[in-house]
C-alpha cells in the first residue's frame, strides 16, 4: 500500500507537468511503472501476466463504461455509420496488412504475424478519451464524436481477432471460415447485452430509490460489473455490451447523473494509472532493446502505411469528410494499453514467439502514444481541422444545469474579426431566449448589462434556453458555427 501511494501520487504530479513538454500524460504513468519495475530503482519484481491481464480486463470496462457515459447517442447518430465501418472492417484491414508485413520483417509464420496484427489493429480508448478531453483539442463537424466513437467501438473486434488467431496457431488445423459464425454471435449478442444491461440500469437507478446517494455509484458498478461478464458467460463480446451500456445510461435521464458521470470520470483516471503502472512494471527494458530496429519498422508501417489505408478505404465514400479530415482520422490511430492487455493472451496461452509479440506491441504502442500523442494539436492546425477553442473552460465556476434541462451554457470567444465589437450588448440582436450573464476580459469577470461594449479577445458565458438557438448566437457575434 505504502509503495503503490507513492506510486500513484508520482504519477499525477508527473502528469501536472505533461503538458509543458508536450508529452502524453499516459506514457508519463507508463515510465513510473518501468522506474519502480525489476530493471529501474523500485526494483520491484513483477511478472504475472494473469494479473496484470485481469487488472487490464478491469481498468477498460470502467474506461469504456466511463467513455459511453461522456457519447450521447445524439452525437454518434452522425457519425455512426462510419464509425462502425472504422471499427470493424477497418480493423481487419490493419490486423492483416501489419500481420503480413510483420510475418516478412520478423521471418515468422504467418500466423504468428496475424496475431500481432490483430494485437495493435484498434485504436486505444484510453489514449483517445484521455488526450483529446485533456487536450481540448477543437476539431471541425463530427470529427471528435467520430474519433471518439471508433475507439470506444473498435477494441470488440480487435478482441475477437486476437482470441480468433490464437486458436488458428494453437491448433493450426482449425479453418478461419469456423471464426465467422463466432464474430457473429459475440457481436450480436455483445450488442444486445448492452442494450438491455444498459435500460436494465436506467430501470434500477431510478426505480430503486436509495437512502444514501452515496452507494449510486456502487450500484452502477455492480450492475457495470454484472452486464460485462454475463455477457462475456454467454459468449457475447462484454466490451461492446459495457460501451453501448454506458452510452444508453449517459443519454437517458437518470437521477444523480452528472455525480456518477464525474465518479466515473476519476475512476476511469484511477484505472488508466493502474493499468498504466501495471504494465509498466510488467515489461523489462532489457528485453526491449533487441527489438527496437524491427519495432520501429512495424510501427512507422502501422503508422503511415496500414492505418492510412484502412481509413481512406473505410470512408471512400464519406462525402461530408474532405482529404484532410480523412488523413487527420488516420493520424489519430493511437495505440495505448489495450493492445498491451491484448498482448498478454499470448502469453498466458503459451504461443510461440509470444515473449516477441508482447515486447513488440509494447514497443509499438510507446511509439504511438508519443508521437502521434503529442503531435495531435499540431496536425489539426497543419490540416486545418482544427477550430479555436470557443468552448474552453475560462471560468472559474462550476455551473451546472439540471439533469434532463433543454437549457445550455454556452462559452464564446470573440475574435478581433468579429462584428460585435464595439457595440453594446443591447444593439448585438441576440435571440430572446439568451442571455449573457458573464465577461471575462483582462483576467477580469465583469457582469454585463445593456449598455456593455464587447471588445476583443472577450470571453462570454452566454445561457440559451434550449440547444436550437446556438447558430443564432453565433450569428449575432459573426461567427460561423462547425
């Protein structure tokens, strides 16, 4: 208890300072783990891969869950036809492109190269929850619901390839053709889980009528807990039933929503450090730095080669996204811990070149996180995908709005282009059904009244009545709203 405090209160001071050097937070939480490992000055000897895998298995359901929580189902309807084309074939079409070129790299057997492919071929939820809600980062139309949705959705498939090819190399007489009707019966039942496990905690939460709000949350994870693994007991993919869960209960009206949507956001936190220590502890440098030369090889490859293609092929027919937003999308192919977690199937099954594959995928992933991680807000400014950030948090206030409220609170900067400045509130022709109710200007708040002039650089916290209104608003300010 005593080592794994200082541990854990290391990491949240190192990822105080992650932002100034522009390094992702999460490999931050992985180099506390490689310090405090056998091989670093903790010393601390660690090498279980049940354990670090069930830890695993655990830290993402509650990050999934927590990332369903923070997807309205009114921002993936857009999106979602996409989004599930990224997630399924657009994973198959990077586990078999990486496979192939890592069964020529490695001079492996084909087999075992599909298998590390599988491995990396989603994206990571933590990684792309944890850096774009961190980051702030702004991004034109669907993009971040689109982005965020892939990787909430994308590691079932990336799971079910990883077990599938597992069975192909352990017993090399199986026939791919028998994977199919199990694809079909994990996704189907997957999703029907998480719809019922999902109106099951609406019904509960609000049916059940507790004396102490307190042990909300702790319902929520029993019954997180019990849609998971009854799922995964009938052969359903519990990955996919937990986010669809999660995105059914953040979408419904439930009472206490916006406490357990915050309990989970720190849990979520506390589980990707967990996860992150974990691993770190689990893998030993030494056994990395032989394989660094074909690491790299693999990862730039995954990087500019499969994720590209799989993209470009997955959205050939998305008219509402441009070159540029496409090759955005393949630049966020972040890798992070769940193909680490992933990579510890290999393991605990006893797969040939499974040691090869675990270090590699760690390898593969570090590289990931690093430099696409830190190079997110850079590329949306080069591809010209990024917006300013108009919603970024400035005051000091927590303001919230009833639970189920049609109202929004709205932060709007003022650009030195804008058509408002110099006019006074009164002569801006807002819509009646908004208000601006507070200025931030010069590292002051002022509280407005009619006759207030709006000057550049302004920060406005403006109430609507009702979400129809936003456009309007921005209208009145000369602004375009994405």
């Amino acid at each position: 208890m005593l080592l794994g405090s200082i541990m854990l209160f290391a990491s949240i001071i190192a990822s105080k300072t992650s932002f100034k050097f522009g390094v992702p937070t999460l490999i931050l939480f992985l180099i506390v783990g490689m310090l405090a490992g056998s091989e670093g000055p903790g010393e601390i000897y660690f090498d279980d891969p049940k354990i670090a895998q069930f830890l695993g298995v655990v830290a993402l359901t509650f990050i999934l869950f927590s990332g369903g929580l923070e997807t309205k189902l009114e921002t993936i309807k857009p999106v979602l036809k996409n989004g599930l084309a990224l997630s399924t074939a657009g994973v198959l079409i990077t586990a078999v492109t990486v496979g192939a070129f890592t069964s020529y790299v490695l001079n492996i057997p084909l087999m075992e190269g599909m298998l590390l492919g599988a491995i990396v071929s989603s994206t990571d939820a933590a990684a792309v929850f944890s850096i774009l809600r961190t980051r702030n980062i702004g991004l034109k139309g669907n993009l971040r619901p689109l982005l965020e949705f892939e990787s909430g959705s994308n590691d079932p498939m990336a799971y079910f390839l990883t077990i599938s090819f597992i069975e192909l190399v352990m017993q090399p007489e199986a026939s791919i053709a028998l994977m199919i009707p199990k694809f079909i019966k994990g996704m189907v039942l997957g999703a029907l889980c998480g719809y019922a496990g999902g109106r099951l905690m609406i019904f509960v939460i609000n049916r059940i009528n507790l004396d102490v709000a307190g042990l909300y949350p702790v319902l929520c994870i029993a019954l997180m807990f019990f849609t998971f693994s009854f799922t995964d007991a009938i052969g359903g993919n519990g990955f996919l039933a937990i986010y669809g869960a999660g995105i059914l209960l953040g979408s419904a009206p439930i009472i206490h929503k916006k406490s357990l949507i915050k309990f989970f956001d720190g849990i979520a936190w506390l589980m990707q450090i967990v996860m992150f220590l974990t691993l770190g502890l689990l893998v030993f440098p030494s056994h990395i730095t032989p394989i660094i030369g074909e690491g790299l090889l693999i990862s730039l490859f995954l990087i500019v080669v499969a994720r590209p293609v799989a993209v470009f092929l997955m959205l050939l027919r998305a008219k509402d996204l441009n070159f540029r937003k496409k090759l955005f999308i393949s630049w966020v192919g972040l890798r992070g811990a769940a193909p680490i977690v992933f990579a510890t199937y290999p393991l605990i099954a006893g797969v040939h070149y499974a040691d090869t594959i675990f270090n590699l995928v760690f390898f593969i992933s570090v590289t990931s996180v690093v430099l696409q991680g830190s190079t997110l807000s850079l590329m949306a400014k080069w591809l010209h995908v990024g917006v300013p950030e108009k919603v970024k948090r400035k005051f000091p206030l927590d303001l919230e709005l009833k639970d189920g409220s049609k109202s929004e609170l709205i932060e709007l900067d003022i650009p030195e282009s804008s058509i408002a400045i110099g006019k006074q509130i009164v002569q801006l022709n807002l819509p009646k059904s908004s208000l601006i109710v507070l200025i931030h200007r010069h590292d002051k708040y002022i509280t407005p009244s009619g006759e207030t002039e709006i000057q550049a650089t302004d920060h406005l916290l403006i109430l609507a009545d009702n979400k129809e209104v936003r456009a309007k608003i921005y209208d009145s300010f000369g602004l375009h709203l994405e």
